[in-house]
C-alpha cells in the first residue's frame, strides 16, 4: 500500500506521524512510504534520515495522494481539498472540530479513524495516552509560567520553599491528563487537589506524590476549590464526544485575579465555559481577571519526545492497516471504536450527538468481540 505523511500547517505542530524507525518498518513490509518535504524536520528528523529508511520525500499534493494517510492532527480548512476516498489515521476530535471537516469527510468518501476513540482489550485508549501523559505534564509548567507576575499572573511561585508548599493547584479529572498534571504540580511543590467521579480512585490519586489531595467531582466543591486556586487544569474527558462545562462562567468570576485555568480538555470543546482554542502563538486570553491557556497542540510544543511517544503508540495499527486496508479493522472492536467516518457516514455515536447528525454504525466482523455496554460510546 502507498503510505503518505503529509507536513502538519497547524500553527506550530512540529510533530509527524511517523519516525524514519516507522517508516522503515513499513518499507520492510513491501509498502511505499512517501513523506511530504521537510515533514519532520521539527521533530528533529531530516529528510536523508527517510531516504536511508526507504521512503521517497514527496510534495504535498503527493503525500496525500495515497491510500492510507497518517497524520498528527486533524486536517485543516486548506487541507480540505485533498481528502479522497483514502484512510485518514490521526488525531481528529471531531465533536469539538470545525463541524465544516466533517463535512468535508463526508463529501470526500474519506474513512476517517480517530486516534483518540481507538481502545484496547481493556478498553482504554492507547493512542490518546501518550499525548494525554506529555499534554498533563505540561500543564502546570504552563501555568506556572502564566502565574510570573511579569506575564500578567498574580505572582504565585508553585513550589516547595524551605519545606512549606505554594500555590494552590485544582485539577479537574483523575484520568491520564489529570494524574500526570497532578503528579508534576505536587513535585514543584503546590498543593494539589484532583476532583474525580470515583471514589475508587482516592488512593491511587493520593498515592502519586506527596500534596495530593482527593475529592468528589460536584460542583458545589469545586467552586469551593477555585476560589482559592492559583492553578486550575482542566482534564476532563469523554471519549469522542464534547467536554462538559464542569466549571461554568460564574465560578471563573469567583477565581482570584490573575490566576490561571490551563484547559487541557480544549480539542473536545474545553470544560472551563470561558474557554476557547488558542494557539502557541497566542496560548493566552484574560477573562474576568483570569488567565486562560487553551492551545490545542500542547504537546507540539515538545515535538521530538511527543512524535516518538506518538509513533511507539500507533504503528502497530498504521502496519495493520498498511496491509489489510478497512479489514484491519473489521475483527477488532476496539481498534474499529476509532472508526468516526466511513462510507460518507459518521460512525462514531457520541461524535454524531455532539454535531446533532446522524449515526450509522461501523459494524465488526464478530459481533461476540463488541465492545461491553458502558465503552460502548465511541
């Protein structure tokens, strides 16, 4: 199968989607592997790097004239015009997208898998969490710099100063995002508490590092919690479809001024209802007094590690698809979960109720191998 990479245009993604490791992988399976001109240059990996693998550095319009296109993010409104009837592998979120890629999906015949809607045997998500893990790391390093008085902050330093802890860090969400967000707040210092739905959960969350406190997701709490927050992350998610508000207008009006929100939920809608997307060229917007980061691409602000976390993550399923095409798909439930356009339908439930479309499910070839009840939303 013709493999294409194309060069991410989202401001400031300088991940890809494939490592030359990648692409040799697949040119030793009798693929052709055509990676746009300076794709990962980045990331830190040269074009003569790809060649040496086997693949052909291409234009453009060449690496998305292929069978299987394999990208970071999701394409964007000039990118439109090169969807076909070809497999798009990326990262897609489609239910807090541009509802016109949709549409443009559908137009094209494209079959669209999402990496963020793809589970396991276990029914977590393995291409989301590699992002997940580098995009909670970050979280309080960014909103530790947007707290510098200089940048507009209140002038909160999150450490631990001769013993005792500063800054007080919120997090909303105890799933990858909010555990690694928790855990790098606690070790620089800040007193930590996560909020989650589970009570099951207290002692893992606790467990994680010392300053880590643990309480029920109600809202209640949580606008108790924010009153007195230096540092709010956002980590909140539902599986292919739209964040939920859990922190509204009126709770940031209760913040103090010059704290920050760093809403790492923002590619599904965000949860913070001041919320909208930003890029790393412009991270930052003030409402009510209260500093709020947004970028969709936090981890292209890490290329290097994030492309190599990507690509371990999602080559096994880029080499399945390279040789199977769709029937890779069909015996795996979990992997077909990932389907959220085919046959110029959406496939995805949650996707279709977020845009108020319809849905047409992607069926798998064993019915007994169906995903259980409660995962069955993507």
């Amino acid at each position: 199968m013709r493999v294409g990479v194309p060069k991410e245009i989202l401001d400031n993604e300088n991940r890809v989607a494939l490592t030359p490791d990648g692409a040799r992988a697949l040119v030793a399976e009798g693929h052709a592997v055509c990676v746009e001109r300076g794709a990962g240059v980045g990331s830190g990996f040269a074009d003569d790097e790809y060649r040496a693998a086997g693949a052909s550095i291409v234009s453009t319009a060449e690496a998305w004239d292929a069978a299987l296109v394999v990208k970071v993010k999701e394409p964007k409104a000039p990118e439109y015009g090169r969807l076909g009837q070809q497999i798009l592998f990326c990262y897609l979120h489609l239910a807090g997208a541009d509802p016109k890629l949709t549409d443009a999906l559908l137009a094209a015949g494209t079959t669209a898998i999402a990496y963020e809607t793809v589970r396991d045997g276990a029914g977590r998500l393995p291409l989301l969490a590699p992002m997940s893990a580098i995009a909670g790391s970050m979280a309080p390093l960014m909103g530790a710099w947007n707290l510098a008085r200089f940048a507009g902050g209140r002038g909160v330093l999150v450490a631990d100063i001769l013993g005792e802890r500063f800054g007080k860090v919120t997090v909303i969400g105890d799933g990858v995002v909010g555990r690694h967000a928790a855990r790098v707040a606690a070790a620089m210092g800040g007193r930590v508490t996560v909020f989650g739905i589970e009570p099951k959960n207290r002692a893992a969350v606790e467990g994680l590092a010392g300053g880590i406190g643990f309480e029920l997701s109600q809202p209640e709490a949580i606008a108790r919690s924010l009153q007195e927050s230096d540092l709010v992350v956002g980590a909140v998610l539902i599986p292919g479809a739209r964040a939920t508000h859990v922190v509204s207008e009126a709770m940031v009006k209760g913040m103090p001024a010059g704290s920050v929100i760093v809403d790492v939920s923002i590619d599904q809608g965000g949860c913070v209802e001041t919320s909208r997307p930003t890029t790393h060229s412009e991270p930052t917007f003030v409402v009510h007094g209260v500093i709020h980061y947004c970028v969709t691409n936090m981890p292209g602000a890490y290329p290097r590690t994030a492309t190599l976390a990507l690509t371990q993550a999602t080559l096994p399923y880029v080499v399945n698809l390279a040789a199977r095409g769709i029937e890779a798909v069909l015996p795996d439930a979990g992997f077909a979960a990932g389907v959220n356009v085919h046959a110029r339908a959406i496939s995805n439930k949650a996707v279709a109720e977020a845009l108020g479309r319809a849905f047409e499910a992607f069926k798998t070839a064993d019915p007994s191998r169906a995903l259980p009840p409660e995962l069955d939303r993507t």
